[in-house]
DNA sequence: GCCAACGTTGGC
DNA sequence: GCCAACGTTGGC
C-alpha cells in the first residue's frame, strides 16, 4: 500500500515543529472538527504529512511520519474524537509560505489554497513533491 | 481587528 | 431533513 500524504495545521504557539523537533514525538489531539477527525481516522503508519504553521507564520516548515494511528483523543470529554501520534521526519530546508503555494499553478487545487480552515487535509503525492522541491528538500530515508 | 467562509446546532 | 442562527477559524 502505496504511503499517502497530508498536511497538519498548526498554531507554533499552540505547539511548534521545533517543540515537536525537541519532543521526538508528539500526539496530535484537539481537533474537533468531523471532516479533520475523519481524516486522522484515514491515516496509517508510514504516511507523511506536511507541517504548516499557521497564524502568523503561515508556512509549511517540515515533514512528519505518523507513527501511531488513530485512537480515542485522550482531551476528549465528549464527543467522538480521534488522535494520531506523528514524529519529525525533516525540516524543509526553506519554509515554503502560503503566498508561494497560492502563487503556483500546480498547487491551485490544494485543499490549503481550497478550504482553507481545515485543520487537516488530504494531499496529493504530486503536491507533496512539488513542496518539498519548492522548499529546496530531498527526503533522505 | 475585521470579516468572509464555513462548520455545527437546534427549532420546526 | 431543512435552514437560520450562531460560533470559530484564519487570511488579510
């Protein structure tokens, strides 16, 4: 089963790449969003997904595995939420903002530029490479 | 700080 | 099951 690919939005002062960068391993709970959660539910271990800072920064600034599939969000105290469990793969060498991906042909139908609000999105193998070489990175096993 | 977009809730 | 009202997100 071919690996597949999202992007995981985040306030940095909520919870940051280089907190998740210094934590090796971090959960990712809170989301009280259906079609984000349905989303989570979709992910299995091995699957990348990039990793955008919004607020402030709006840029994607590395890539993370994930590396527990979903379960119960332990902040949940009501409701039927997921978590998953991710660690940092790698950095993008440059962080490749959202001006960038809106100003890209190739990505005008990234459900970033699309759906905006969504906290987690699906994303083509095609748009995962085309970020990675806009943020002048080459995946290293 | 504003506000458009959009997801959720609840009354009918 | 529809849809108006409401709340939240996030780009600008």
């Amino acid at each position: 089963m071919a690996r597949r690919y999202w992007l995981l939005k985040t306030e940095p002062e909520e919870y940051s790449w280089d907190r998740l960068v210094s934590d090796k391993r971090g959960t990712w709970d809170g989301v009280r969003n259906f079609s984000a959660r349905n989303h989570m539910r979709l992910m299995k271990q091995g699957d990348y997904a990039l990793f955008y800072h919004t607020g402030k920064a709006k840029e994607v600034v590395g890539v993370a595995e994930i590396v527990r599939e979903h379960y119960p969000d332990p902040t949940a105290t009501q409701g039927d939420f997921s978590a998953v469990d991710v660690r940092p793969v790698q950095a993008l060498s440059a962080p490749v903002t959202l001006q960038r991906v809106k100003a890209e042909p190739s990505l005008s139908e990234m459900v970033l530029v699309r759906r905006a609000r969504l906290s987690v999105q699906p994303v083509l193998a095609t748009e995962f490479k085309k970020i990675l070489s806009m943020g002048k990175t080459k995946l290293t096993p």
